[in-house]
C-alpha cells in the first residue's frame, strides 16, 4: 500500500499544481479529506487516480461540467450515457477541424498572396482581417437589416 499524499504530492504525483487541486475541491471535482486535529489532510492513490483522470479528460476537449457528468457515470458504469456525451464531444471536435481546415486554406491563400505583393502598404493579411473586422461590426448592430 502507498503512503499516503499530502495535497503536495497529490498534486506532484497527477502533474499538477496545488492550487488546480484546490480549484478543483470547490468544484467538487475532488473530494476534500477531512482534516484531524492539529493535522494535515491526506489523499491516497485514488485521488491521484482521479486528478489524472480529470486532466486527460480536459486534454480530449471535455469541460469541466461534461467531467463531473463523467465521474458520476464512471461510478454507475453507464456505458450508453458515456457514449452519448462522447459522441457530443467528438461532433463538437468535427466541427471544430472544419473551422480549422477553412480557416488553413485561407490563410495559406494569403500567405500567396503576400508572397506576390510587391507592395509593402497594403499587405493581403491586414485588408483580410480588416474586411472581416468591419463585416463583424456590421453583422453586431442593432441596426443590421433595418431601413434607416
């Protein structure tokens, strides 16, 4: 059996700071020792087990909400509900590779264009943004769309 963590090492041994373990507490993402008399708090492997589970579950895109959701369902073993949140997930992440691969090819448009400017004052990157700047403006006012 392992030694029990202080909330130092617990944090050490799930590659995170002290203050995410905290943070995590008032979330109740992680449940909080009770403290003995005079004493330190201390955690066990599990809640190592946990941290980590709460970071790799961050590194595939879930929130912190979606991973409540998860720790709950992973103590039922609801393989469906799981599934279902998941596949939300990954839809959410399709669409995001969409946005992305748009936004690559026309920047990579661009960068062509750049590369045939001759002219230094008006560069095809700043007009782009500064076009898409001035649509997103318009688009936002309250008076978009009414007669004036």
């Amino acid at each position: 059996m392992t030694q029990p963590y202080t909330i130092a090492r617990l944090a050490a041994a799930a590659g995170v700071h002290v203050e995410t373990v905290r943070y995590y507490q008032r979330r109740n993402l992680v449940p909080k020792p009770i403290l003995p008399v005079g004493g330190v708090r201390r955690y066990n492997e599990a809640d190592a087990e946990r941290l980590r589970f709460i970071k790799r579950s961050q590194a595939m895109g879930f929130t912190l909400t979606e991973i409540a959701s998860l720790l709950r369902l992973r103590t039922r073993r609801s393989c469906r509900a799981t599934r279902e949140l998941a596949a939300t997930k990954l839809q959410i992440i399709d669409g995001r590779l969409r946005e992305l691969l748009h936004l690559r090819v026309e920047l990579a448009e661009l960068i062509t264009s750049c590369d045939s400017n001759s002219e230094d004052s008006t560069c095809p990157v700043i007009e782009r943004l500064a076009l898409l700047s001035r649509q997103t403006v318009q688009a936002s006012s309250p008076m978009n769309g009414v007669p004036q």
